[in-house]
C-alpha cells in the first residue's frame, strides 16, 4: 500500500515526499520533495518485497487483499510509467504466465463478456488484479457519515459516490434523486466502433432502458437529463440495479471498484511490446486477446501506438487512468486544444502544505 499511494503521487505531483517511516516528532514532519529517480527505486522496492512476503491467495476472510501477484502487476505498471519497457514486459509475461488473472470470458457469444466484469454479484473474479472493498449492505448508510454510531465490520469504505455523481439528475426530472455531475463526451462515444459492445456497457443513450435505486424495471432513457445527451452506465445498468447493491437512501453504491484488472494489464503490455519495437506481438495482445473478448475484429487503428491508445480509451472508460495516460503520453494539446497548458501534466502541491514545510516542499512550474 506504501507503494500504491507513492506511485499515485508520483503520477500526480512528480517529485512528491517519499515517506518510508512513521513520524515521530510533531515538530520535523515535514519531508522535501524527492526525485522521480528515488520515487520510482522506492515503489519498485517496496513492490518486489511485497511479491517475496505475501502469499499468492488469500482465504475467504481477506478477500479483496493485495495478493504476492497484485504486487508484481503493479511492479510491471510503474515499469510502464517508467519507460523501461524491457523490465515492463517480463513482470508482465511472469504475471500471464503464473498468476491465474485472465479476462472473464464466460459467453462463446461475448455478448456480455465485458458487461459481466461490472456486475456486482461478480466481484473479485478473475480479472481482478485490485478491487476496491465496499461494503453493504447496512440499514442507516448515510454517504458522507458511515459507521459513526456502531461498530459494524469495517471496510475501506462502506460504499461509493460513484452513484451520486454518475446517475442522472433529479433536477432534470430523472428518478433516483442523483447528481449528474459526469457526463461521456460526444468525442468519447465516437472512439467507440459500430457494434463495439463496449459502448452500451459504458454510456446510456437516447433510446436505452435507464435504472437505478428503485427502478429495477427501468425507464426510457432521456437525453435531456445530461448536457450531453449521455449519461455513464459502467457499473450500472439492469444487473447493478439491485437494492442489495444500494444503501436505503439511494446515495451510495456498494459494487466494489475495479482498480486494475488484467484487461489494463493486457493493454499495458502491448504498449511494452509496441513501445520496444515488437508492434505486432503487441497488435496480437490487442486483437487477439482485449478486442476478441467483445467479438471484434483487428483494431481499425494501423499505426501500434494509435491503435493502443484508441483500446485503452475505449476499454477503460470512466476507470481510473485516463488522465495519467494523457499526461504521459503528452497527447494533452491534442485532447485540449488551447486550453491545455504544460504545467497541468502535473498537479499543483497544496499551498497549504507549502505553508507547513515552511517552504521546504517547493510548487511545481507553472502555479
């Protein structure tokens, strides 16, 4: 977990503190900031230490835990972020090869292949690298205040606001008394091929069945509830529509989130394979593997780097990444146009944090 939350602020800040002991003098807790050198030495450290120490299964009573294969898959991600494409693809073919992770795949028609990855009776499956724990569910959930009153088992969280957020508005007259604030671009829906599976899985349109807390027979969906016409379904959907899988006042979701699942871990692959010179070990990883789970054929993409970037947007979409994907690729004046700015490849330290380290943590460029 050390790692995890180090590599995040590696991809976030840059050259964020390392913190590798427990404080001990309220009056020296304040760390300089480190170099992207030391950062990514420390993660690959405490990773390859966590692949010698933890076991390669838990029993039923932890599961959801960061396995021995869990440390190395992440070892092979920061490889990727690293650009050590070498390293990245044997962590990747050791992982392939021994950690039992495999893309759920359980209808020959993969009709509903990709859509069984997002269901909440089907968590911690096989594709599950690392998957956020939610609980759930508790008769008093409240989104913002869980467990203050008793101690019912505790878990990371006891839900998600992904419901919150992503469902549709009842401002605009949908049902579920939600907040809409997230809505799928039109230039998302276009990077989705014609019968991609994929894209009804991930966005509701003019035209679909809606559900949510309460409405487990659905709705017509309508395209006035969003500022685009669009609304995300990932996770949702007839399936997720349960109320088991709802706190009894409709703020909060208890379908676990899907951190990073081998269908990434595939992906990042062939970006090692592609990146390393080997662009059609890496179309086959694409092709063969990510896209045959959903029916379809060869990318439409000729070019390795384009044809990744286009799955990885299109496979992952609203999972976590796509931003850290954009600031690595350095692809932001292609996304943003003229409002993109170099200093937002990286996010800005907390002036308040600033503050406390009487200046010893110093603010990236540009803010």
């Amino acid at each position: 977990m050390r790692a995890f939350n180090h590599f995040l602020a590696l991809q976030m800040w840059g050259t964020p503190p390392i913190a590798t002991k427990v404080a001990t003098n309220i009056n020296a807790l304040a760390l300089p900031n480190s170099t992207q050198a030391d950062l990514y030495k420390a993660i690959l450290d405490d990773l390859k230490d966590a692949f010698a120490g933890l076991p390669a299964v838990w029993d039923a009573s932890d599961t959801g835990r960061a396995t021995k294969w869990t440390a190395r898959a992440f070892e092979g991600k920061v490889d990727v972020w690293k650009k050590d494409w070498p390293a990245a693809i044997a962590v990747f073919e050791d992982v392939r090869a021994n950690s039992g992770y495999g893309l759920m795949n359980e209808n020959a028609a993969k009709k509903d292949n990709f859509e069984d990855v997002f269901d909440y009776k089907k968590e911690n499956e096989k594709e599950s690298i690392f998957e956020i724990q939610y609980g759930g569910p508790q008769s008093d959930d409240n989104l913002w205040v869980f467990d203050d009153t008793h101690s019912e088992a505790f878990k990371a969280s006891q839900g998600t606001a992904r419901v919150w957020y992503w469902n549709a508005p009842n401002g605009a007259g949908a049902p579920g008394g939600h907040m809409g604030w997230y809505s799928p671009t039109q230039s998302l829906v276009d990077e989705f091929e014609p019968g991609d599976p994929r894209l009804a899985v991930s966005i509701y349109k003019a035209g679909d069945t809606y559900y949510t807390n309460g409405v487990t027979d659905g709705v017509p969906y309508d395209a006035g509830w969003s500022s685009t016409g669009y609304m995300i379904r990932k996770y949702g959907g007839v399936r997720n529509a349960a109320s088991a899988n709802y706190a009894p006042n409709g703020q909060a979701r208890f379908n676990n989130k899907r951190y990073f699942r081998y269908a990434d871990l595939l992906l990042l692959y062939a970006e090692a394979l592609i990146q390393s010179g080997r662009i059609p070990d890496g179309m086959a990883v694409i092709n063969n593997e990510v896209r045959a789970r959903v029916g379809l054929g060869a990318s439409p993409k000729a070019a390795g780097m384009e044809a990744l970037m286009h799955e990885r947007r299109v496979e992952l979409a609203f999972e976590p990444g796509r931003w850290f994907d954009i600031t690595r690729w350095g692809i932001g004046p292609t996304v943003f146009g003229s409002k993109w700015k170099e200093a937002f490849n990286l996010f800005p330290f907390p002036q308040s944090e600033i503050t406390r380290s009487n200046g010893l943590l110093k603010q990236n460029n540009g803010y």
